[in-house]
DNA sequence: TGACAAAACTAACGTTTGTTAGCTAGAATT
DNA sequence: AATTCTAGCTAACAAACGTTAGTTTTGTCA
C-alpha cells in the first residue's frame, strides 16, 4: 500500500464523485469539499477539471490495451482467448472501478487529443475483440451466429460489471469469473 | 404516423442531444437551436428542463414494467418468459433508443418523487426477473450457477443495447432476437 | 377585418461554473 | 538564519446556466 500523492488524492476523490453524478454534475467546488480544501487549492496540484478526466480515463484504456495486446500475441485458441479476456475484464473492474465509470459514462467529455487517443483504443480493442470471435466461427468452436450480437453481448455485460460488483456485498472474484464464463461459452439453459 | 405536439417536438429534440452528450451537458440553449427558437421560447411549452427529462425516462420504464407485468401473469415456463423479455427489450430498445438512452445515463438527475417512482419501477423490474430466475434454477430448467451473473449478464446486454444498435447499419430486428436469445440460453460453443 | 390565443421574441435576473491572481503559514533546503 | 518550496487560503473574474417578465409576431375564426 504505497502512500498516494496529493494528485493522486484527488483524482481518487473525483473518480468517486464522478461514478456517483457523472463528470459534468460534479463541480470542482465538490471536489474540494470532498477533500477538506477549497477549490482554488486544487489547482496547486492539478491543471484543470479535464486533466482529472482524461488521467482516469486514459489509464484504465490503456490497461484494457496492454491486456488485449497479451491475449492476442498468446498462443491459444479462440475460445481460451474469449475466457482470458473475460477474467481480464473483471480484474480491471475490481481494481479500476471508479476510473472504469468515468470510461463509460464520461468518454464523450474528453476533448481534443485525449478524445481522439480513446477512441482509437477503444475502436481497436473492439476490432481484435472481433477478429477472434470470427476466428472462433470459422474454425468450428464457436457456433456460427451474428459476430457482432456475440461481441456485444459479451462487452457490454463487461463493461457494465462496476455498476453492480459492489452493490451485490463482493461476490468471490473466482466465483464470478467461473460463472460469467460459463454464462457466456455454455449459456444459461441446463440440458439433460 | 401522427403529427407530434410542439410538446413533443422538444421533448424528441432534446431526447437526441441527452443521447449524445448526457442530460447535464446539454444547455436550454442547445435544445432551443436544435429546434430554431430561442431558449425562453421552450417554456411556452414546457415548465422546467426537469419535466423533459422526467417525461422520458417515466415513459420508458412504464414500458418495461407493463412488459414484465404481462410475463409473470403469462403462464409459461420460465425459459420461456426470458425469451420473451429479451425480446421485449429489444423492442422497447428499437422504439424508444433516445428515451433508454436518458434512462441509463440520466435517472440519477431525476428529482424527489420522480426519482423515487424510478428506482421503485427498477428495483421491483430486477426482482421480479430474479424471482423468474430462481424458479427456472429450482425446476431444473437452468444451470444451477450464481442468479445474479445471470441476472446482470442478461439485463446488462439488454440494457446497452441502444447504444449499438443503430451504429451498426440496422441488424435486421428477429435476426437479432433470435441470436441474442440463443447466446444467452445456449452460449456460444459449438457443441455439435 | 378585428379579436384572441398561441408561440415566438428581447432583455435581463440571480446563480453557479471553472479558473486566475495574489497572499500566507509552515516545512525543507541552503 | 536566510531562502525557497509546498500547499493551503480569500477574493474575484468572465462566461454560462435555468428561468422569468414583458412584448411582438403569427395564425385562426367570428
């Protein structure tokens, strides 16, 4: 547990305010107040109410690119990469909770450079994503349905895993990866 | 087609610009161009910015709770009623993008009774799926792993769906019914 | 055509917003 | 001991916000 800078703090105080009423709702005065100071006081350690975004953003896109990057260059089969990636999915959620709502709800208010670097990420991340369920179709271990239903029911359950990890009282991590995988490769329906 | 009340109009143009940018991002101004009148001209029409959004997340989740009111009191088993709410949801999701939008992002900004009739409508929703869930669980029909993966797997899909339905050139509606249901209730390996 | 209502307008209001400037007390460095 | 750095403060800014008041234009129908 190493100690947190000042920045650190603060971006970590706005990442929770942030999850709660979205970025655009939260004021630098509730930032403040949230850390005992006054919102000029920010300012000594951040440059602007964008920075915070885009640091906390930026971040946790980066870790799902490193990891896609390691999924990709491993050599596996499609339906072990879809397993890993899910696992992956839900260790950055565990540990990037706040960051990951702030990637979800408040990418549209990244500006200039900072927008366009996520998209590219977040673009590219979905085009692997792609190329290995088509992998998977073609030779013969996923079933041959739509590519992009499959993408995006999978992603989607993904990304929204923050909302509720914590509200459910913190299901075992190891539970929750065997389940979701099993949802997802096996389905829901028991036959026999 | 009707002809839609200046009411309405404003409502429908101010539901887009909340779909892109989010509810507090949007200013009375920005509504007010989008329909080529001055901010102060909407209020001949509407009381507040409140009711707008009030109006269009209510809408929305009176939709979803006559939808699920109709599939507990059907009788059928209950593989059978998650079919039918996968597909309910996607007909609400092709007909009420906007609205789902506002629902998803923006329910927090609703305000005192508004807000609490929401999170009533939502948390019976979620239940009463859950309880479907464990019947099918306690009858055998569906695999004996954790009801609220399930759960959270299912509606989250359902729930983003708006976002990705019409980026993607207008997937054909009982194509994706069909595939959505069957990721869900079969998974998607291929067993032969 | 004149009367009335509907729907637009201009102007302004009081707040709130992100941010800057300048200051001060204490800690660290020389 | 003198200096510089760190990290807070007060005060204020210009811009943008939702909304109100009062006025003018437009359309409808007697």
């Amino acid at each position: 547990m190493k100690a947190l800078s000042r920045k650190e703090e603060i971006i970590s105080t706005a990442s929770h305010l942030f999850k709660e009423k979205g970025y655009n709702a939260v004021t630098m005065r509730d930032i403040a107040e949230a850390m005992g100071m006054k919102a000029a006081s920010l300012y000594n350690h951040i440059s602007s109410k964008q920075e915070i975004l885009a640091t906390l953003i930026l971040e946790v896109a980066n870790e799902f690119t490193r990891g896609m990057n390691a999924v990709i260059s491993d050599v596996s089969s499609p339906l072990e990469k879809i397993q890993t990636i899910i696992e992956m999915h839900i260790d950055i959620t565990v540990n990037y909770s706040e960051g990951l709502a702030a990637l979800n709800n408040d990418w549209m208010h990244l500006e200039n450079d900072h927008l366009k670097a996520f998209v590219k990420m977040r673009t590219d991340y979905e085009e692997n994503f792609r190329t290995i369920i088509k992998q998977g179709i073609d030779s013969g271990e996923i079933h041959a349905r739509h590519p992009e239903v499959i993408l995006f029911s999978i992603l989607s359950t993904l990304r929204t895993l923050y909302v509720w990890y914590q509200k459910r009282g913190k299901l075992d991590v190891n539970v929750l990866k065997k389940d979701m995988v099993a949802v997802f490769l096996n389905g829901i329906v028991n036959k026999h």
